[in-house]
C-alpha cells in the first residue's frame, strides 16, 4: 500500500475514534448546564397553578428526583441505543419530532448559504481584485455591516417592510393555509411540490422561504466577503500569480485559473463549517418567521425546559457538526497530504 494511503487511512481512522470522546464530552456538559440551573420541565409547564401532587407524581415518573449519577448514565445508555426519550412539551418521541421538523431547517439551511455564498464570494472577489479603491472600501463596509446585524432584528424589519408595508411577500410559515401541502416524498416543499408538477404550491413555498433566507443569508454573506477578500488578495500576491503573469499569461487567465481557484479553498472549508452551524444559527429566524423546523423546536424545548428534547436535539446536531467536520478534513487531508503527518 503506498504510503499517502497509508497515512490517509490512519488519520481517518483517528478522527473517527476522536468522534466518541468529543460526543461524551458534549452530551456530559449539557447534562450538566441543564440540571444546575434552577427550574424543571414540569413546574416550568404546568406553571405556579399547577397541583403540587400531580407535579410531584410526574417528576417521579421521569426520573427527576433520581440521583444525579444515576441520570447521567441513564441518559448516556439512552442516547447510544439510540433512544431520545419523549418530548416533555409535546409527549412525542424527540426522534418522530427531529425527522418532522429537520426538512424545514434543511430548506432553510441549504437557501441561506445560497444567498451567503452568491453574496458573499461575489463582493469579497470583487472588492479583492479592486484593493484600496472606493468599490473596496464599500464592500468592506457592507461586510462589516451585514456580519453585526442583530438577527432577530433584520428578520424583523425585512417583515415589516416587504410582508406588511408593501405585502410582496408571507409574513411568516413554510406554506398557505389556503393551500394544501405536496405529497411527503423529502419532506423539503420546494422539492415535493415540483415532484409533484404542482406549481402554485412550488411558488408559494418559494415565497415563505424568500425573507427567512435573505435574513440569515445577508448576515452570514458579512463573513463571506471578508475571508474571500482576504484570500483573493493573498492569492493574486503569492508567487505563483506573479510567475504566470510574467510568462505572458492574460491577466483574466491568471486570476481564474490561478488566483480566484486557490483563494477559494480556505473559503470553501470555512463554507462548510459555517453550513453544520447554520443548523444552529437558524433558531433565531426560525423563531421570527415562525418556521416550524428544528430551530423553533430547540427554542420551545429550552423555553419550557423540556429536558429530552433539548438533549436530544444537541446529540443531534453534536453528530451533524462531527460528521461534518470530519468530512472536510477528509477533504484537506487529501488535498493537502501534509495534513496527514
């Protein structure tokens, strides 16, 4: 076996033993920040009201009043048999309510870094190629602007001004009550909706998902312009650049073949990250447009304290972000076999 193999099967091989700790280590610090602090599911539910016997008696019945070491390997022995537990809120499996609300948030997730990345890579290359100038100083202050944009507040005023004001577009939701919804094939409506040949339903889920992405796509294009800028500036100054253009290669030749390709590889491994931790940044939009995907789910479950759920979803999105990771290590490592070593 030659050696590169060799050395790429090993260093995958321990990033995928790596992947057990890191998980234990996640699921043990949330257990943790979910017990110390004050409060529980139950008498955050039923509220100050509630009757103490009831609330006593279900706390019993979930194992709340069990010693805190007894939870903890409980919990552990629960999530890899791959048993979430039942949503506390909901009383459904936390698995029926993640594969139910998972289409959602990818839609959402896969729209906005459409809008980052057309946005994003767009202005950063071109404020790269126009160092110094007044389209460079714009770009970067688009940039600096979009990335500290409270998101819940754009999400806001994006409602406001074109669902309420001018009325181009839903207010908030994945579909038209007035409507009825594709056929489940992917769960995702866009994609149903065309499987289908339903075109009304294909516009209008188009329409509910138009502000939710500008929202989380501008903000996250902020980003964008500033690492691409940077990289595309590093390349067309790196020496490699400089020895094509004196053999007599055209400028335009140069910048696509050799500047723009190697200063979007930084940019594509950070693209990637960013893509796992939209999963989690999409709380806030989903919370604002009222979009019924897993980030509205994680926002409920935290408001409630629903242990099971916020557990469940943080495996969840743990095993997403490992998996994730690992993929685009994957990827450098055989890119850049000095990775490996």
């Amino acid at each position: 076996m030659p050696r590169s193999t060799a050395s790429l099967r090993a260093y995958v091989i321990t990033r995928v033993i790596l992947m057990v700790p890191m998980l234990v280590l996640l699921l043990t610090f949330t257990f943790i920040i979910l017990r110390v602090a004050p409060g529980d599911p139950v008498s955050t539910i039923f509220g100050e009201r509630g009757n103490p016997v009831v609330i006593d008696r279900i706390k019993t019945e979930l194992g709340l009043y069990d010693p805190l070491y007894i939870q903890y390997f409980r919990y552990l022995r629960d999530v890899f048999t791959g048993n979430m537990g039942t949503s506390i809120l909901t009383n459904r499996p936390v698995i029926d309510e993640i594969s139910s609300r998972m289409p959602a948030t990818i839609e959402l997730t896969f729209s906005s870094m459409f809008v980052a990345s057309v946005l994003g890579i767009g202005l950063g290359t071109f404020a790269g190629t126009r160092r110094d100038r007044l389209p460079d100083f714009a770009t970067r202050l688009y940039g600096a602007v979009a990335y500290n944009i409270p998101i819940f507040w754009f999400g806001l005023i994006l409602k406001l001004v074109f669902a309420v004001w001018l009325g181009w577009l839903p207010v908030s939701g994945r579909f038209s009550p007035r409507l009825s919804p594709p056929p489940t094939v992917t769960g995702l409506y866009t994609i149903d909706s065309l499987l289908a040949g339903n075109l009304p339903a294909f516009v209008d889920a188009v329409a509910h998902l138009i502000l939710p992405s500008l929202t989380l796509g501008i903000v996250l294009s902020g980003f964008f312009v500033r690492i691409t800028r940077v990289n595309v500036i590093h390349a067309m100054g790196s020496d490699y650049v400089e020895a094509a253009r004196a053999r007599g290669i055209p400028d335009r030749s140069v910048f696509f073949r050799h500047g723009l390709k190697n200063a979007l590889v930084p940019v594509v491994t950070t693209m990637g990250l960013t893509f796992a931790l939209l999963f989690s940044g999409a709380i806030l939009t989903e919370t604002v447009f009222s979009f019924e995907g897993m980030g509205r789910f994680v926002y409920l479950a935290i408001s409630y304290r629903d242990y099971p759920a916020i557990q469940g979803a943080v495996v969840y999105y743990g095993i997403l972000m490992v998996i994730i990771s690992l993929g685009i290590d994957i990827v450098n490592a055989f890119v850049d076999p000095r990775i490996r070593y």
